[in-house]
C-alpha cells in the first residue's frame, strides 16, 4: 500500500535492468491510456465541480464507513438518521452499540458497522483527547493512509476518501468498482482494490484524480454496468480492452442512450443534515 508506486532498488545484473526498462514502458503506455480514458470522460461527463466546503475528517471517516457494501443512498439514509438522533460524537460513543445499529440499520452490516464506529471513536478520543481528527490537515498522504488504515474496519479506499474528499489531496480511491472499471479498460492488470490503488496512483494525470474517481463512478453507473455493460454506447469502445465488448454492442446496439440523471448522488458530497 503506498500512494505513489516506487520502484525497487536495482539488482546488479542485466536481466534486472531489462525488467525495470520493460516495467517503465508499460508504466508509460499505462498512463498515456489512462490520461486519454480521463479526458474522453471529461468530454463525455463534463468535469465535476468540487464543493466548496470540505467536510471534517471525522465526518468524512464515519461516512465512508457507513458506505461499504450499500449503495450511497441508502448510506446517506443511515448518515442522516445518525446525525439526527445523535447530533455529536460524544454521544455516538456513549450510545448504546445496539441503538446505535438500530440508527443505521438501513446501510446495512449494522451490528458490525455499529461496533466499529465505537471503536473507533473511543481510539480517537484515547490519542487525540477529544473526537477530532483535523490533524491529519498537517500531515502528508503516506502519514494519513498509515494512521486510518491502523483502525479497524479502515481499508485503502476508506482513507483514501478521506485524503480527497476532506483534505483536498490529488489520490485516487479504488472501491471494487472503480477495480472492476481500470480492469476492464485494461489500464492495469491486478486482482483486488489494494493492487489496483497502488497501480493507478502514478497512472492518473496530476491533478485529476477527484474528477477521474467521480467519472468513474458516474461512467460505471450509467454505462460501463457490472453484468449488462451498454458497449454500444461507450464513448471509450475504442479504448477499451474487455474482450467481449463486440457482444455487448451487439447487444445493446437498440438500447435507448443512457440517462445520466441519478448518476451523480454520492453520500461524501451531501454530509449535510438539515
């Protein structure tokens, strides 16, 4: 896990210099794709507006977490019936573990999801003194991703949220469909989320990765679909490297152009409870 992918050091033999040129080709190749990929969806998408106001990291942290294995609406239902019935995080940490699952019950996992809010709130507290974490706002990416990832229940994609959508750093999260996305596109050839994060890092052009991960996503839900992708409509068929692609374009060649309405709702953009 690392937020940019450094190179090992050189082994003295020929074989080991040939290994290193052929990686930084396809280093190379890798990103002038993925540079095309992301200025056709900006072409096909527009590029997305980032908010003005950043969340806390705390809020960032908590929200992410209520977003593993649903979808953002229904996290977002869980967010804001959290925040209503427990307006701070003192009281979260108080409440009872089995109020709290009842509060956010509808994002689903809500005994275990519950249970580490908790633990993670009481860890926060115990080192910080207080249910705050704006110090990572002075340290680096590598420092954020280390800490977040030492909590229980914090993966790669959880902290790397974090670092973009609340610290307004240049990294690209990778979630399951954003690995699904990268593969399918063949701008990398790896097999979890983890991989792929590492992979991607130095393959996304700087200072695009918030408007390639929101395209992404926009692109997946829209078009690019897990089981019936629209390969008759994609603006990147051309760029693509999913070896059945000409069957899903025959396939989907009388499907009605992708609405994008409801594509753009995502729980990290809308931490607001009115």
């Amino acid at each position: 896990m690392s937020v940019t992918s450094a190179s090992r050091g050189p082994l003295n033999n020929k074989s080991n210099s040939n290994v290193s040129r052929s990686a930084k080709t396809a280093r190379d190749v890798g990103a002038r794709k993925t540079r095309r990929v992301a200025a056709e969806l900006e072409e096909f998408l527009n590029v997305p507006v980032k908010p003005r106001r950043l969340e806390s990291p705390l809020d960032c942290l908590i929200a992410t977490l209520l977003s593993q294995n649903t979808n953002d609406r229904n996290s977002h239902r869980a967010w804001v019936t959290l925040r209503k019935r427990y307006p701070t995080w003192e009281r979260v940490a108080s409440a009872p573990t089995n109020s709290l699952a009842k509060a956010i019950e509808v994002g689903g996992l809500k005994n275990q999801k519950a249970r580490r809010i908790k633990q993670i709130l009481r860890g926060i507290k115990k080192q910080v003194g207080k249910y705050d974490l704006d110090k990572l706002k002075r340290k680096s990416d590598g420092e954020v991703l280390e800490y977040l990832t030492s909590m229980e229940g914090v993966g790669v994609k959880t902290a790397a949220c974090v670092l973009v959508f609340s610290l307004g750093r240049d990294v690209f999260p990778v979630d399951t469909h954003i690995h699904r996305l990268c593969n399918r596109l063949g701008l990398v050839r790896t097999k979890n989320a983890e991989e792929t994060f590492d992979a991607m890092q130095p393959l996304v052009p700087e200072g695009k990765a918030y408007s390639f991960h929101i395209n992404l996503i926009r692109f997946g839900r829209s078009v690019c679909k897990a089981q019936n992708p629209l390969c008759g409509k994609c603006p990147l068929f051309d760029l693509c490297s999913f070896p059945v692609k000409e069957h899903f374009a025959q396939k989907t060649a009388r499907t009605p152009t992708p609405e994008r309405a409801g594509t753009d709702f995502m729980i990290l953009h809308n931490l607001s409870v009115s």
